[in-house]
C-alpha cells in the first residue's frame, strides 16, 4: 500500500534539537534525480495545484509538472532522489518535501528546485507542509517531526507538538485566522490556536490512525484514514461525529469542489458525498492505491498513485486513464 511506503522508514530515537537548514552547496553532496522517460508513469505521492499549472511529486526525487493536467513533464532540476511525499504552493512558490527530512522549493513553477533542508540522520519523512504567508511556514512528518521557518524555508528549527509521544504527523488544517488542526497516528491528533505556538491534544472517537484533514466552507474539518473511518467536527475539535462511510478501504486524501467531497483511497476505491448528504462509493477502472487527489475547476479531480496520474469521473479515451 502507498501508506506504508510513504511510512517505510527505519525506527529510532530522536532527540528534538534546534537544527538551521543547510545550503545545498556549503554543507550537503548533492545528488540529483535523474532525468528518465517513463517518470510520469512512476509512483507519485501528492498534487497541487500551482500558479502556472500543476506540480506532482514521488519517489526518488520524481516532480512532474503540466500546464493542464494531461500532458505532464519531468522537472529539469531536482537536488534529491529522496522520495517526496508532499508538495505546497503559494502564490510564485512550491515547497516539497519527503523522506531523509528533506525539504526543497521551487520559485519557476516546479521545474527548478533548490535544496532546503536534509538529515538523512533523523531517519524521518516531511508528510506535509503548510505556509501561511510568503515568510512563516510548517513542515511536520513522522516519529512527532515539526519544523518551523520564518524566512520562507531559508532555516527550519525543531518544535514539539507533544514531548510525552512521538507519532506521526500527518496533516495540518490551517483555519487562517491562527487556528491550525493536525490529523495524527493511533488516535494522536492537535489543534492550536496561536498558530503553532502551543497546542493540545482532542479527543476523536476513533483512535486509529488519521491520515488526511481537510477544511469545508461551512468552517467544519474532516479527518479521514484507517479503514474507512472519518471523523467530523464543526466546533474545531470540541466535540466530533464519526460518519459512516460504508467503505473499509483506507483513505489518503481528499478534496472538495462546490459542494462534493471526494475522498481516494486503496485499490482504486473513490468514495464521495454531495452536499453532506451519504456517501457513494466507486471502484475506479485503474485499480491502483491513490494517494492524492485535488478538484479542478470544471468538476473533474485529478488523483495522483502508483503509475502516475488519473482523472475522476473517468473519460473513454483520456491520456489519463488506465
């Protein structure tokens, strides 16, 4: 599953110590990915949406971009081969990160990229990264990782969410007025309202593990993962609903467009609810574990798992559908 090897990493302790991002070329031998055909058929992570177009990224240092999400090109320069599990955009710039700690950003729309951060060392993912201005971002990930910058990812320095446990971080909600929400493992799982500073832990009714959030309109958030569970609050993180979702298939990502919430899970499972009424499920012809998806304007989503990119709803003869 994409999950676990979005998880495969070697457990250790790790002592949290304030830690300056590094230039690539003052500290760190760097090592590019390398430029290969099939890349856009490869196992890719995550998708956003970019100022220029669309940016996906995946193992071994993959970013592809495209200007309409059907023709999709390698990215020229990539300072890693680590695998990149999440990528950010924000207003001219992307921020990615992945596996080995790493973080890398891009300013020309996805197709060059500079080397942030790196420690190999920690033996720890970045699974997601949020900025709330050009300057002040988050970068959180497994084994209770969190990075803080305020200089738009020139340093990053440790923080902690919770010194009694250190599971993974999964995903940050960020409400924009200071609040933020963070979707955790084994039921772990934080809000905050002085954007990051301190936060505490809610209390979900099921404490498996939550592998994505997501932020409505109406001001509720959705957390989703483990066998299908998802969890409803509307009173940021008082009290919670878990909605039947009817479906056991585990559940990686989800997006939302004018008024339907799809959600993308393993095995080609696509689950959706129309103006929060139930859910309907769809087994999507490809088959593969998804791992991301995000809405385009037209109502169509793009989704983004092992073998590259596809599209919901499904259309006879379009490049991205396998």
């Amino acid at each position: 599953m994409l999950r676990k090897f979005r998880f495969a990493l070697t457990a250790g302790v790790f002592a949290l110590i304030a830690f300056q991002g590094l230039a690539a070329s003052e500290s760190l031998d760097v090592e590019y990915a390398q430029i290969l055909p099939l890349v856009p058929e490869s196992m890719l992570l995550d998708i956003t949406r970019a100022k220029r177009g669309f940016v996906a990224v995946g193992e071994r240092g993959h970013v592809i971009v495209s200007t309409d999400g059907k023709t999709w090109t390698q990215a020229d320069n990539v300072p890693t081969r680590a695998t990149l599990t999440t990528v950010f955009s924000l207003g001219d710039r992307l921020w990615a990160g992945g596996h080995d700690a790493t973080i890398i950003t891009s300013g020309d729309g996805g197709k060059n990229w500079t080397l942030q951060f790196q420690d190999p060392d920690r033996q720890q993912a970045i699974m997601d990264i949020r900025f709330f201005n050009e300057n002040d971002g988050f970068a959180i990930g497994s084994y209770g990782l969190i990075l803080v910058t305020q200089d738009a990812g020139q340093t990053w320095e440790d923080t902690v969410v919770d010194e009694e446990n250190e599971f993974h971080l999964n995903s940050m909600v960020d409400f924009g007025d200071g609040r933020l929400m963070i979707a955790g493992e084994a039921g772990y799982s934080y809000r905050s309202f002085d954007q990051g500073a301190t936060w505490e832990p809610m209390d979900l009714p099921y404490q498996g593990s939550m592998w994505g959030a997501i932020r409505l309109p109406d001001d509720c958030v959705v957390f989703y993962g483990l066998r299908g569970h998802i969890q409803q609050s509307c009173d940021f993180g008082e009290t919670w609903e878990e909605l039947p979702s009817g479906v056991q298939s585990s559940l990686s990502s989800a997006a939302f467009h004018d008024g339907l919430l799809v959600f993308a899970g393993n095995s080609g499972r696509i689950l959706t609810r129309d103006d929060g009424g139930s859910f309907t499920s769809y087994d999507h012809s490809s088959g593969v574990d998804f791992s991301s998806v995000i809405a385009l304007d037209d109502g169509r989503f793009l989704l983004v798992g092992e073998d590259g990119v596809y599209q919901f709803p499904e259309e006879e003869g379009d490049g991205n559908d396998r």
